[in-house]
C-alpha cells in the first residue's frame, strides 16, 4: 500500500516565533533568537548564549492543576501541537481515533525535573523528589500528553537520535500513513534543555559557539569562516500530516506534500560527520520522492556552525547535487539555535513554509566566506518570489544518524 | 486553624476548587483528584503537617475527613515521640 501524506496544520514555539507566521516572518527578515540567558544559574556559565523561547510563562497557557503533571518539554508540545491542530481544522472522530497517532523527537526530554531532582537529592539532601518526577522527566511523556490531549489511539512514539530525532519522528509518521497504518498523524518535536547542567555539558564537549563580543545574536555563523560552534536552542514544532485523500474530502488547506524521506548512519564516529552517510540519505530521500536533485528549488541544511560539520556538509550535498551545484542552501540555526531534538521539525517547518510563501530565509551572520563551504548560503539576506516546487531538511545527528525529509507543492 | 480548614485551604490552592464543595464527607474522587493528584496532595500535607505517610495509610483515604482523621493520628504518633 502506497498513499500519498499532505501537511495540513503547523505549530511552533521558538526562540524567534511563537507561531509559524510569527517565525518564518523571522526567519525572513534575519531576526536572531540568539541571546544572553537571563537564568539563576547564567554567571556560573562559561558561554551564556542560547536561543530560548523569550517571556514564556506557562500560566498563559495551562491551568494551574495542568502544570503540575506537564514539564517544560511537554507544554512546548502541546502548545505547538494546539497550533497545528487548530490550524489543520482537524477533527477526529471517535470511530477515526484509532486511525491516528503522534510521533515526537526529543534528546533530553524532561531535562529540569530531572535535573531539580538531583539538586534535591544530591546537594540539599532532602529526603523526597517531587512526587511525579518520572511522569514528568520520561522521555516519551510529551508525545503521550499529545496522545492524551487528541485522544489519538494509534502510535504513540517517541524518537530519541539526537539531532536528528524529529526529523526521523516526521519521516517515520509519513510512513505511518503512506503504508496504510494512520490516516493521521501528529509529528514534531519538543525539546527544552537550557538547564544548569545541561548546558554545562554542552560546555565540555567544546562545540558551543562563544559569545560574539559585539552583538550575542550574531554569535552563529554557519559555512562562514570565523564560525565556532553551535547555540543551544529551545522550543517545539509539531505538524499535522494526512492521508492526502482525507485531505482533499474534508477541503482542508494543504502545505505541501511530504514526497521523501530516508534515514542512514554513519557507523564511522560518535560525533565526527561523514559525508558518505549524509550522501546515502539525500539520495534515498530524491529516490522515495521520484525527484532528481534539479527538482530541488531549496535545501534548508543541518548546517551547526561547527568547523567539520559544515564542511562535510557541504561535501554531501556536492556529491548529490553535483560539484557546482546551484540550489539555494541556509542553516536557519543561525537564528533559532540549534533546537537538538526539536531542531529537525522546526527546520521542516521551515522549508515547508519556505514552499509555501515562495521565500528563501537566509543563513544569516555569514561575512567571512570559507573556501570549502563554496555553495549558495542565501548569505545575510533572503528572498522573495523564487519559483520553488520542492524542498529538502537535513538533519544529521550525533551517534551518525542522518535523516533527510523532502516537501512538494501539492498537485 | 483546624486541621480540617488548614486541608481545606491546600486543596483549593492546589487544585482550584471552590472552597464550599470541601465538606469533610467529599470523596476526593468526587473532587476529581485522580490517583496521582492525590500521590502530589499527600506529598504537600508530609511537608506542611512535618509528618511522613506510609503506601498503606494512603490505601484507606476515600472522604477529607479520612485525610483528617489520618494527619492527626500521625502527628499525634510521629511528634509525640520526637519530644
């Protein structure tokens, strides 16, 4: 069985957006998410920057009883996933429940219950942890208050492989429906890890971008020379995806179609990326879509801003797209951060809303150009009315998991 | 403060419920506290009554009057023999 998926509903809160118009209004017009952390904790960090989800405060959207059992990770889901089931108009009925699902990524999952819980324990030597601690730190408990929320009885998943965890969570929800087993399908992903330890970390593993001395929010810059690392980022993305026949009967409004997607690994190193495994999963992706690299009017790379990473990347698409390929290329993480386990599904949504608004979001703070990152990076500024018809995220993780997602104008 | 009104003012807090539904014959099902809202309730009534409840003290709570009846026999039990 072989059916066609269409992206009916978007949701998004993020450091630059707390909507996708809000967002990709953003990300068009270079605005970075990028800033100095305002937390208890920041002094004792060696790099302060991180692109968090901006005056967030919870009670603006749960009641206080609800928050007590939804950590950080799992509003952020729930309040993308409202989004984009409201603006889906999605509506499923009950003999329809079993029909339908959610597949979210994360990397961390509930990092602050945990990371609280162990202050208690560890430091302060209080004799109990809040009393719901692994309801609220298990990895798959934004997925399921997803589940709960929208009664969707079929899967229920949570994909953790890093960076690359929603993109895989969206890929394996189109396959959901493309292969018969859902009409419909929540997918994204959530992730909320600025916390003490966490970031500390992130510190140790010197991959973290330092702060720009002249202005925190240029401080990522990827395929630019003088580019040193990645931001931490916050926040969730979560989209509604569609048998496509539903679709069309109930006159829903269609993003785009989800054509194509593959995973690979690596299976070289833990953290080193491999252009041949990168390679292996643009050219499934092309494959499962039926579409030759030409087709593709713009690639919203994993780009990180990591010295390698960049590079490699650049190799991988070369290789696929030929030595002096022309398609339009931007890391948007140069303004939202990296998003970890959310960061696929928020890059998604941005080459789906890229499509849709036939608009390029540039790679912004990208002075300084490196002569082995020689592609198009849509530097500094976007643009406007480029004729697209398909699009490609990348998102290549840590642990060598590489997915590759591709969105179509819907015909 | 009775222990009842002190039970009674936490429960309202917690849960925002009107404070007229708390009579001490409501059971806390009928309030709408699920297995782990009680789980979190209980967690509260050990730090603010200083007291430690058992798995099996809980299993016999169904009204607010048997979370009365249950706090003051521990803290008569559990402070008496501190002092």
């Amino acid at each position: 069985m072989s059916r066609r998926v269409v992206i009916t509903g978007l949701g998004v809160i993020s450091s630059v957006g707390k909507s996708p118009d809000e967002f990709f209004a953003s990300l068009m017009a270079g605005r970075s998410g990028i800033r100095r952390l305002q937390a208890p904790f920041a002094d004792k960090l060696d790099i302060r920057i991180a692109a968090n989800v901006p005056d967030y405060n919870p009670a603006d959207y749960f009641s206080k009883v609800k928050l007590s059992g939804i950590e950080r990770v799992s509003q952020f889901a729930l309040i993308a996933g409202a989004q984009a089931v409201a603006d889906a108009g999605l509506e499923i009925a009950e003999e329809e429940q079993t029909r339908a699902g959610v597949t979210l990524g994360t990397g961390l999952g509930g990092a602050t219950t945990l990371e609280e819980g162990y202050e208690q324990v560890f430091l302060r030597g209080d004799p109990r942890i809040k009393p719901l601690s692994v309801l609220l730190s298990m990895n798959n408990a934004a997925a399921s208050h997803l589940s709960l929320t929208y009664k969707l009885q079929g899967a229920n998943v949570t994909y953790s492989t890093a960076c690359a965890s929603s993109a895989i969570a969206i890929g394996e929800a189109y396959r959901q429906i493309k292969h018969g087993y859902a009409d419909v399908m929540l997918a994204g992903g959530s992730e909320a890890l600025l916390t003490f330890g966490a970031m500390k970390a992130w510190e140790a593993l010197r991959t973290l971008a330092t702060e720009d001395p002249n202005d925190p929010g240029a401080s990522c810059k990827p395929f630019s020379k003088d580019r040193n690392g990645l931001v931490l980022g916050e926040g969730a993305a979560v989209l509604v995806l569609e048998d496509a026949e539903r679709a069309v009967a109930r006159g829903a409004k269609i993003y785009a179609e989800l054509v194509g997607y593959d995973c690979s690994s690596d299976a070289s190193h833990i953290t080193k990326p491999d252009s041949a495994g990168q390679t292996r999963a643009m050219r499934s992706a092309l494959r499962d879509a039926g579409l030759q690299p030409a087709d593709i009017g713009y690639i919203n790379a994993h780009g990180t801003a990591t010295q390698a990473g960049d590079i490699e990347e650049t190799r991988a698409i070369k290789a696929v797209f030929g030595e002096h390929a022309k398609v339009p290329v931007s890391s948007t993480k140069s303004m939202h951060g990296h998003v970890m386990g959310a960061t696929g599904a928020v890059e998604f949504m941005a080459a789906v809303l890229a499509l849709h608004h036939q608009a390029i979001p540039p790679t912004i703070n990208l002075h300084q150009p490196d002569p082995e990152c020689d592609l198009d990076y849509v530097p500094n500024q976007g643009r406007r009315d480029v004729p697209l018809d398909a699009v490609m995220s990348n998102s290549f993780a840590f642990g060598g998991t590489n997915a590759v997602l591709i969105a179509r104008k819907f015909a | 403060m009775s222990t009842l009104q002190t039970i009674q003012r936490m429960i309202a807090e917690q849960f925002e419920l009107k404070p007229e539904d708390l009579v001490p014959e409501a059971t806390l099902e009928s309030l709408g506290l699920d297995s782990l809202s009680v789980i979190e309730f209980m967690f509260n009534i050990e730090d603010e009554f200083k007291i430690k409840l058992s798995n099996e003290l809980l299993e016999n709570i169904k009204t607010l009057q048997d979370v009365v009846d249950i706090i003051e026999k521990q803290v008569a039990e559990q402070h008496g023999k501190a002092e």
